[in-house]
C-alpha cells in the first residue's frame, strides 16, 4: 500500500489592541513598518486548538488607528 502525504494551510486571523500616547502617529504608512514603530512583538501572540502543530505567521494584515485602516 503507498501513502500519500498532504500538506495543507488554513488562515487564523488574530488581533490584539496596543496602547500608544495620544499624540503619537506614524510615521510609515507600511504595515510591517508602522508595526516596529509601535515596538510590537507578533511573537507574543499564542494560537493553540485541536490540531494545531505549529503557526507561522506571515505577515501583517492591515493596522489601524482611529477608525483608519491602514492596509496591507
């Protein structure tokens, strides 16, 4: 009998609030960049379930800030 190994993804979409001081801005307009301005670690968020092995996350979706979406 052979075996047939497959490979699969699916997408965990997370979210998490950071405080900033209420005169800050960006200086970016680039996600990934405007996510290091605010000193933002994405190692810091956990996914676990049933039949998670293990997240590699890939990127920043969009930022937002004041009702502004700043997308990816």
């Amino acid at each position: 009998m052979k075996l047939v190994a497959i490979d699969y993804t699916y997408t965990v979409v997370c979210s998490k609030k950071v405080e900033v001081p209420d005169d800050f801005t960006f200086e970016s307009a680039e996600p990934d960049d405007m996510v290091d301005e605010i000193n933002f670690d994405i190692s810091e968020i956990n996914v676990t379930g049933d039949g998670i092995s293990s997240v590699v996350f890939d990127g920043i979706r969009s930022v937002e800030m004041d009702d502004y979406i700043y997308p990816f």
